[in-house]
C-alpha cells in the first residue's frame, strides 16, 4: 500500500490499495479481455485464473469493509471542470460528505473526479475504484483510498455491495451499463430499497419518455418498474431523497391490526 499526500484542504494521508494487480501488455491485451476470449488455453490456466479472480475479490473487500456509509456515483469520463455536470457532481461529492456518506467512483477523470473531489473537499471519505484499461487510466488526484481492478464484475460488485445507493451522472456506454444493471438487481430483487437517482432532467428526459411510451406500452415493463428510479437537477434533493428512502427503509413495518387480517373463510 502507498502512502501519498491527497490535494485536499486537510492533506489527508491518501492510500493506494494495488492488491497483485498488473498492467495490460503492449498489445493492450488486458485480463477482462484474457478472460472472456476463447484461446483454447490448458485447463490449469484457467484454473488459475479463477483464483486471481477470487484474490481480486478478497483484495476489495478487505479495502472496503470498515468504510463509512457510502453512495457510488456513475457519470462521463469525458466531462471536464467547465462542464456544468461536472459542477453539478462536485457539488454531490460535498452535499454526500456533509450528511455523513462516503463517496465511491470509478476513480477516473470526468464526473468521476467531481465526485470525488467534492468529497474530498468536504471532509468526507473519497474512494476510487479503478480498473485496468488498454489505454491507461490514473486514479484521480481527489481520491483518499484507491483499489484498482483487473476485472469489470469483480469491480461491480464492489460498487454495490458497499454503497447505500446509486447517483447517477449524464455518461456514456459505461454509464449506461451501471444504469441498467442497478435497475435489473432492485428489480429482481437482488438488492432491496435501494435509492437510484438520475441527476440531469434534459439529459435523462429522452430515456425516460422512451421507457413510458415504447417499453412500458408493450407491457415490456411494469408502472412500478418506472419508480426505480428518481430524476432531479438539484444534487442537495439527490442526496434528501437518498436520505428519505433509506430512513424509510430503516423503519420497521407496521404490525397488522386485528381488521386487516383477512378471515380463512373456515
């Protein structure tokens, strides 16, 4: 693990968990894509491949564990300080810290960086999840604890398993991706109450409109299925209405009262 100097205001300690993780080759072969070619390599290749993988999930989750409450935030790599989005999930990153969450991204540039900065920059705990790429790809200068990833699920399954819920920034293929993966496992029940928010009304609008009139008027999702998700512009109502479905996760449910408990009809 190194110990480098963060830009924060505080100067906080920043630390890079690297685990055994290794860099693509020449070629820009990285193991994501090792992985999922058929190369007809020897069964015990493959074999040893499966243990990398599970060393990988060993590696994240020793470095997540005791982190704080935590939101994990989605967004473009391509936005640069200028970009109101960018300014939008700085102000995120500081909103998430002042109510007491820590802040996960995928460690990158863009919306990425935002987040993390405003976290950063508040005080709060400021985490990087970065994955190997076959063009590089360097953790943000805003993040306090960084793990690079060889592997896309092994990193996903860290985004998820370690936040309280999913805001989501204007983004690309990879945005997207995460979008949808979230939405299938809230409805399927993977993970329960668990708060997505769409952060950008125009930019989400043509989505939204898409699912209403053609996916959900083929009966290709349910009406409750649309309530998955939350669209806002303003990040301090992103995180209230984080705040708001986690508090009513937390309570208990009501006990039945004696008129409505259906007879058995016996």
């Amino acid at each position: 693990m190194d110990d480098q100097q963060g830009p924060g205001p505080h100067h906080r300690q920043r630390r890079h968990r690297r685990g055994r993780i290794t860099t693509s080759d020449q070629s820009g072969r990285t193991e994501d894509l090792l992985l999922l070619e058929r190369a007809g390599e020897p069964a015990a290749t493959e074999s040893w491949r499966a243990l990398r993988i599970l060393s990988e999930f060993v590696d994240g989750f020793e470095a997540l564990a005791g982190i704080p409450p935590a939101l994990t935030v989605f967004g473009s790599a391509r936005a640069v300080s200028g970009d109101p989005m960018y300014q939008a999930a700085q102000a995120f990153g500081a909103a998430a810290a002042e109510a007491g969450f820590a802040v996960i991204t995928g460690g990158g540039p863009g919306i990425m960086e935002a987040a993390n900065r405003g976290c950063q920059e508040a005080g709060g705990v400021s985490i990087g999840c970065n994955i190997e790429l076959p063009f590089e790809q360097h953790l943000n200068p805003y993040v306090d604890l960084g793990i690079d990833f060889r592997y896309f699920f092994v990193r996903k399954t860290m985004f998820v398993k370690y936040a309280e819920g999913f805001v989501v920034f204007p983004g690309g293929f990879g945005t997207l991706d995460e979008l949808f993966e979230s939405l299938t496992l809230v409805q399927t029940g993977k993970v329960l109450h668990f708060p997505i928010v769409l952060v950008g009304s125009d930019y989400w609008s043509g989505l939204h409109d898409w699912l209403r009139g053609r996916v959900l008027a083929e009966g290709k999702v349910s009406e409750e299925d649309l309530d998955l998700f939350h669209v806002c512009d303003d990040p301090r109502a992103a995180v209230a209405h984080i705040q708001d479905v986690l508090a009513r996760r937390a309570r208990p449910p009501t006990p039945a009262t004696p008129s409505s408990v259906r007879p058995s009809g016996r």
